[in-house]
C-alpha cells in the first residue's frame, strides 16, 4: 500500500449541519468540496502519479493546518489513495510571448504590420521587420521532464510549406541555475544543422532560459515583401505540435542620402535638400526680398517622419523654415518626394548659418523598436545686414 507521508496542507472547507429545519426521515447527507490546482503536479503517462490524500473532519473547530494526525472536536480522518491524470501529448503547450521586442500579440493577421491601424495612424502604427529578428517565447512542460525540441521557421508568403526553412542554425542562450549556491549562470551554445534547438529551461529542475530567448532571423539577404512564420516544438510523445503561425512584413530597404551640394533634388536618392540657386550664398537681412527658398525630399515606403534643424539656434531669434517638419499621418503616405520650403532670414543674426534634414522610417530594425534614422543632408549659408557682391 501507499504508505507516503502528508506534507503539504491543500485547505479547508465547511459545511453548516445543525440547526436545519425541514430534515427528511432518511436524514441529511452533505458533501463538502474543495477545488485544488493540480497544475505543475501532472507527470507524462510513462511516470505514474498515485498519491495519497488524507481528509479531517472537526466540528465546531478548524483541523490542524500543520498536524494531519491530529483530530480535534468529534473528529474523524479518511485516507485515500488516488492517482492524478497523465499528461497527454499535446499538454506541453508554447507560445511565443516577443517577435523583434514587440508584443507578439502586435501582429496584424491581416496586413502582417505591427500596430496596424488605418484611422489616424502615426508612426508607431502599420511597422514592418527589418535587420535582425529576435524570437522570444516559453515552453510550459506541465511536468513532462523528458527532452522538448523546437524550430521557427519561415517561407516566402503564399510559397508551398516545403519551401520553410529554419530562421537559424547556431544560437547562444543565457541560461541560469537557481539550484547552487550561489546561482550559477551560464552559456549554452547549440548548433543544430537542420535547426531543431533543445529546449533546456526546465524549472522542476531550477533552469531558467534567463531572457526567454529562442532563436533569430537574419533578413539582411531577403527580398522585401511579406513572409510566414511558424513555430514548432515536439510534446511528450515526440510529435511535432504547430504552436503558432503567422505572417509579417520584412523591408530592408534603406533611406539614402544625396552626398553632393545639389542645385536641384537629386531624385534618385531618398533623402536630399537645396536651396534655389546653390547654397554657400549670402542673404542681406534688410533686403526687400529677405526669404529664402528651396526644396526637400524625404520619401520611404514605411516613412515616420522628417525634422529641420537650424543652427547655431542661438542666433535664429526664433526664425524657423516652413514647414519644420512631417511626420506620417495616413495609410499610403510615404513622405515627400519634392516639397517647397522657405525660411524668412529678416530677424536672425549676422552669422553663418546650416539647415539640414534628417529623416527616419518606422521600420523595427534589428529589433529595436526605436525609429532608425539614416543620416543628416544639410546645406549652408550666411546673413548679413550687407552681403558682399559675388
């Protein structure tokens, strides 16, 4: 028989039995219920779990909490021998939780955009991948201790599924072992050719995958366009279980940068600026015609936004160009492909002066869902209360 000792103290309930009205001629019967969470206690079938379980019985007072031998006021003990359901095979169960430090939940199922919304968005809404592309996420054992094997991988969308291939092959996880003292942290390599990784975290046994990292994609040599990924993972039975399927937008395409003082826009890169006319001029502050006047492009297909700035801005005394800046407002806005500017020059001091424009893109790049940028077009020129002929 199952002899094992009573350890741990699961509850009490409790039922009124006196002082009932109405009690039929057989007498009263009752039953008492108490709802325990077994979760983190089953084991997979190859490990029987038959437990034994011991209910008291006490009137008027509370049972020991702490001695399941003691029986108190009119009380009375039943032991029990029972046995916890098994695992099945699709019990081990996994999700990932993070896909390029966003919230996996951020993925539009239909346009495969992060944060998608096409009423008033701004530019932390409808964001492709680009770069690199960490996969976090967790694998609930539910008390299967035996090996759990993964992949993720990923397919051109709407290729045929034999075209997946894994998105890597040789990753390095940051793995934590709470049961020495003290904690012993640790690196863990593992390179599997056909990228099936072995899931080691395992708290039964105190080892913490510390970061919840699973695997990352490398897109850099990928055409842009719109990809499927999917998540697998093996169960208590060796069979592969599809734990999560979905798609995204990857765009590595950059914003590129006029290197040349231009006198028009050059239209074959994204970001460039001019003045009419050539800059390094000198504009005469007290001239009936004290504006300046130019162009700007600053064009992405995932565009977020373009800044002006003016400097030394200690000399501006408030002068600004117009417009100062354009951040994305609506679905298909991809910036500005050739728009005016002007800078009225009459309040700013005798100086030297430089404008330049910076732009940025609402791709999440290498998983950083700050907003990449790609470098500065400026151009120069200087005001004078009388500028010299040239």
């Amino acid at each position: 028989m199952n002899q094992g000792t009573f350890t741990k103290y699961l509850g009490t309930a409790s039922v009124r039995v006196h002082d009932i009205s109405n009690i039929s001629d057989d007498g009263l019967y009752y039953n008492v219920d108490l709802p325990i969470n077994l979760k983190g206690h089953i084991k997979s079938c190859v490990t029987p779990n038959i437990i034994r379980v011991r209910a008291v019985l006490s009137w008027s007072s509370l049972p020991s909490t702490t001695n399941p031998d003691a029986l108190n006021t009119w009380g009375n003990r039943l032991d029990a021998v029972v046995q916890i359901r098994p695992s099945q095979a699709a019990h081990v169960e996994a999700e990932l939780t993070l896909v390029g430090s966003v919230d996996r939940d951020a993925i539009d199922p239909v346009s495969f955009l992060v944060n998608a919304a096409t009423v008033s968005p701004n530019r932390n809404n409808n964001r492709p991948y680009g770069g690199w592309v960490g996969f976090n996420g967790i694998i609930n054992r539910n008390g299967f201790n035996g090996v759990i094997k993964y992949r993720i991988e990923y397919k051109k969308y709407g290729a045929p599924d034999a075209t997946y291939a894994s998105v890597s092959t040789s990753e390095t996880f940051a793995m934590i072992n709470f049961n020495p003292d003290p904690n012993l942290e640790y690196p863990e390599t593992q390179n599997p050719a056909d990228g099936w990784f072995t899931y080691s975290a395992n708290p039964e046994n105190g080892i913490y995958n510390e970061y919840n990292y699973l695997a990352g994609w490398s897109t850099g040599g990928l055409a842009d366009g719109n990809y499927t990924i999917r998540f697998l993972h093996t169960d208590a039975l060796n069979n592969i279980v599809v734990a999560d399927l979905f798609s995204v937008v990857i765009c590595n395409q950059p914003m590129t940068i006029s290197p040349t003082a231009n006198t028009t826009l050059d239209f074959s890169k994204s970001i460039d600026l001019v003045i009419t006319g050539g800059d390094c001029h000198c504009y005469d502050k007290t001239d009936a015609n004290h504006i300046i006047n130019g162009s700007l492009r600053a064009t992405h297909p995932y565009f977020a936004n373009w800044n002006f700035n003016l400097q030394p801005s200690s000399h501006t005394n408030g002068a600004a160009p117009v417009p100062l800046s354009h951040y994305y407002h609506s679905v298909g806005d991809t910036g500005d492909a050739n728009l005016p500017w002007s800078l009225d020059v009459k309040l700013m001091d005798t100086c030297g002066y430089a404008l330049s424009i910076a732009a940025q893109t609402r791709v999440i790049l290498n998983s950083n869902t700050q907003f990449p940028w790609y470098g500065v077009k400026a151009v120069g020129f200087s005001v004078s209360q009388k500028c010299p002929n040239t």
